[in-house]
C-alpha cells in the first residue's frame, strides 16, 4: 500500500509538470527545455523558506512557485519574440544557468552537497508525515492545478494562444499582444513547475541539483508527445504510461541493477520513436474546438452548395 501510494504521488506530480509545458510547448508552439530548471527554482524555494523562515510547507510552496513565476516573467518577457530553434537554445542556456547558479550558491542552497530536511506540511494543526495523508494532499493539489488548467486552455486566453500557435500574424492583426500572450503563458507554467517541485522536495526531503537537470526537461517533453500535444488529458496520460516504465523495469528480476538506469533511458527513446512513425498525434490528441461536421449533424451550421456559389 505504501508503495502505491508513493508511486501515486510521483505520477501526480509528473502530471502537474506535463500540463504546465503544455500551456507552452502545446498550445503556443514554443518548445521550451528549461522546464527542470523551475522545477528546481520552485524545490529550491519552497525548501529554503520551510526550513530557515519556519515556514508551513504549503505557503512556502506558493512562495517558491512564485519564484520560479518571476524568474519566467523575466525569461518570458526577454524571449517573447524569438520561436522555434533560437527558443529551444535560448530555455536550454536558462536551464544549464539555473542548475550552474543553484550548484554554485552554497550558501543558500548547500551546493553538490544537496538540501536536507525539507519538512512536510501542516494542515489543521497536523503535520502530514505518513504516506497516506502526504499522498491525500498532493492528489488535491494535482486536481486543482488540473481544474485550472482546463478551465484556463477553455477559456478565451487558451483559444488566443492556440491562435498564436495556428498563426500569430493573424492574432495581431486581430488585435492581439502576441508578446503579452506568450509572456503570460511561460509566467503560468513556471508557477506550476514551482509547486510540482515544491511537492517533491518536501515528498523526498533532500534534494540535488543533478534531481533537476536537462534530462528531466526532456522527461517532460517526451510525456506531451507520447500523450498528445495540445490535450491535457493527454499530458496526464502520457506522464503516467512513460513514469511507469522504471517501475516495470525495477519489478523484473532478472535485469541487473546497473542496467536498469541506461535501459529505462533506451525504452525511452524507442516510445518515442516509435509514437512519432506510428502515432505522431499522440495517444490522446487535441480535439477540434468547432467540430463542423457534427455542428452540421446537428443543424447549427449550413455549408453551401458549390453550384449556389458559382452562380
């Protein structure tokens, strides 16, 4: 039972950073590989201020989500109009610089000694120490951030980035700060990385900068296009599916121990080479906001007779 529940806490927290790339990566079109650098501004800052500020863990968890939103509004507002690959160079600098400055600023993070101690939260005067409880409170922050998000990608801020995404030409011709948009949406998924890194400092109590770096940035890409860019459902799912590929490989007996960290590496490259020949949608893609056929189906919309048209 522990053990599932621990398990379900890594996947909750593996979803929270799926879907927080994919308001950047799925709806804007900007791929971004600094994705395990604010996951580390968020651990990093929730760490420092429960442990030396005393701080309950869940305000000190939004303290360092909001860190790490900073730190996205700076690297967001200073790349807005760069996309495509001077993007992806631009978030894999931040990331090697955020994991550099954390190793190197012993005196607040301890460095390549690591961070130890982070303590668990406080709710209603009960410390959450065992599984159960600690497990409970981060499955209640998943559905929030996830009600969240879907409630923010259906709303007309989700449908302005998709636009950005489809054509962002068109976006400002309508109007439309394309700069804000983009700006705004990198400031939101850092947040979001923050509070997922939150919750695994304080779920493992010691963390490393070598937990945090560009491997895990890539991790999280690989759960959007294993899921299907675009779909938060679908991140959820592909986080889930690619996080339970250790656990498979850890249950067999009869791989060595020293193997099993270059072939969890190597089943990874071959899901995604397989999903991109086979499936390069995704296991769950991103469904038309106007379905016309079935609008059709139902009446509520008319296309017109060529020959009409011709007339």
């Amino acid at each position: 039972m522990t053990y599932a529940l621990t398990l379900l806490t890594f996947f909750c927290i593996a979803i929270i950073l799926a879907m927080s790339l994919n308001l950047v990566m799925g709806y804007t079109g900007r791929v971004s590989v600094a994705h395990g650098g604010f996951m580390a501004v968020g651990a990093y800052g929730t760490a420092w201020f429960a442990i030396n500020a005393e701080m309950n863990l869940v305000w000190a968890m939004l303290v360092g989500a909001a860190v790490a939103g900073v730190v996205g509004w700076i690297f967001g507002a200073a790349t807005a109009r760069i996309s495509g690959d001077e993007f992806i160079l631009a978030s894999f600098a931040l990331q090697m610089v955020l994991i550099e400055m954390i190793s190197r600023w012993a005196s607040v993070t301890r460095g390549t000694y690591g961070l130890s101690g982070i303590p668990r939260p406080v709710l209603f005067g009960q410390r959450l120490s065992d599984v159960e409880s600690f497990a409970a409170f981060v499955v209640v922050v998943t559905l929030l951030c996830g009600a969240f998000v879907l409630r923010l990608g259906h709303s007309t801020f989700g449908l302005a980035l998709r636009g950005v995404r489809e054509s962002e030409r068109s976006m400002q011709a309508l109007g439309r700060n394309t700069t804000s948009l983009k700006a705004v949406a990198f400031v939101i998924a850092s947040c979001l990385a923050g509070i997922a890194g939150g919750l695994q400092a304080s779920m493992v109590s010691f963390i490393h900068p070598d937990n945090f770096g560009v491997m895990v940035s890539i991790i999280v890409i690989a759960y959007l296009l294993v899921g299907g860019l675009g779909s938060m459902l679908g991140a959820a799912l592909g986080a889930v599916m690619l996080l339970s590929i250790p656990e498979v490989i850890a249950a067999t007996d009869w791989i060595p121990t020293n193997l099993l960290g270059p072939l969890e590496r190597v089943l990874y490259g071959l899901a995604l080479i397989l999903f991109v020949w086979l499936r390069p949608q995704g296991l769950l893609p991103e469904r038309p906001i106007l379905n016309v056929a079935r609008m059709r189906r139902r009446g509520l919309v008319t296309i017109p007779d060529p020959q009409e048209v011709t007339r």
